[in-house]
C-alpha cells in the first residue's frame, strides 16, 4: 500500500483515520497509453493519481482530441465529478506506466469535515480553473505561430524530452502545422535545433510574437537575405 500520509491531501489526517482509509482506498495499476476514464463516464469514485504521468483531453464530433493538460502524480483527478455529481468532462489516459488509489465520493464528504484536507481539494480545484483560463486563452487568442513561441518561452526542455507529434498535440496542432512553424522560426533565426536541443536566439521577438501574433521583423535578417542574393 502507498504511503498516503506523505499524498498532500491526506498529510494532515490522523493516524487512525489515514489507517481506516488505507483500507478503502482500492489501487489499480495502468500500464501506458491506458485509459483511466472517458470523457462521459460516470463513477462513484475519486481518482487519485499515485504514481506516474496522465493527460487529459477533449473529443470533438469528428474525433479529433482537444489536448488540456498533462497531471503528474500525486494528483486528484475528476473532482468535477466527484462534487457535481456528472460524468466525467473529458477523457483522462496514462502517458506512463502508473498507479491510482479509487476512494468512494462518501470517503470524500466525509473528508471535508477536515479543515486542511478541505483546503487542499479547493487548492487542486483552483489550479484546474487556471489550467482551463489558460487553456481558454491559448485557443481563443494566440495564432498556431504565437502558440508554440509561448510554448519555446515557458517550457523549453519539452522539446528534449518529446517528440515534435507529442509536442504538436499538446498544442492542439497537427504534426505538420507544427513543422512549418518550427521551419519557419528557425529561417527567421528566432530559434535553433540540433540534436533535438532547442536554443532561443532572439527572445524580443518570440515575445512580441505572443503579445502580438506576429513575427516583428528583423532587420539583420533582412540585410542578411539582401547580401546573400546580392540585393541593393
């Protein structure tokens, strides 16, 4: 059995409570690419992810999946529907090999006659809100262009760590729309790529891309491209 009394929701427990949970939690080990839930499923459980890495996506009418967030263990899972009492929102599947504690939505009410363990379910819940905001603005405002300048800006190592269709996806993009951007970036010198290593060589600009959804020129470049083709 996991040692839920290091999970930050349950930390602030009693021994004698966190030893009645331990035998009501039930485990469910996944392998890879398992999924967990789908979106529209119902259940009598909370999800608490234990080990390993899940994300989390949308299905349109024509299939096509609405990427919304990678959670990374320990993590609560469905506490929409957990509350709501609906079905699940979206789909929810293993990146990783992992684990998952279940413990039934009664457990859980109970549970909230704890301060802290109340304080962490609105902490978890909060940061869901944010994911969705950000989510909301990424889809709504920025162009595909804008999308994975942010993306170079704020999470970098992502792209030693994934490949291009894993990154594109995450960004609700095809594989191909992906690739022309990065072409692109990198003729514009905003970035280069060797050996799956990304460098940022003009950050103004990246910025700028985001605030404005447009790739502000640069005037080196264009020199450049004069002297090379032999342009008055």
């Amino acid at each position: 059995m996991h040692n839920i009394e290091n999970i930050p929701y349950f930390k602030s427990l009693s021994v004698k409570k966190l030893d009645e949970l331990r035998d009501k939690i039930f485990i469910k080990s996944y392998e890879k690419d398992s999924i967990v839930f789908f979106e529209g499923d119902s259940s009598e459980y909370l999800y608490i992810l234990l080990e390993g890495t899940v994300k989390m996506y949308k299905t349109t009418p024509k299939g096509s999946k609405i990427y919304i967030n990678h959670l990374y263990a320990p993590s609560l899972i469905g506490e929409f529907a957990c509350f709501e009492q609906e079905p699940y929102p979206a789909t929810c599947e293993f990146t990783t090999d992992g684990t998952v504690g279940l413990l039934s939505f009664a457990e859980v009410y109970e549970l909230l006659n704890n301060r802290d363990f109340s304080l962490e379910i609105i902490k978890s819940l909060t940061s869901k809100v944010m994911i969705l905001s950000t989510l909301v603005h990424k889809e709504t405002v920025l162009s595909s262009e804008a999308k994975v300048a942010d993306l170079i800006l704020k999470k970098k190592s992502i792209f030693k760590r994934l490949k291009n269709s894993e990154i594109a996806s995450i960004l609700n993009l095809t594989p191909e729309t992906f690739s022309r951007i990065l072409t692109k970036f990198k003729r514009e010198k905003l970035i280069e790529i060797n050996n799956h290593t990304l460098k940022t060589l003009d950050r103004d600009r990246l910025l700028a891309l985001v605030d404005t959804n447009k790739i502000k020129e640069c005037t080196n470049c264009i020199l450049e491209f004069k002297r090379v083709h032999g342009i008055e």
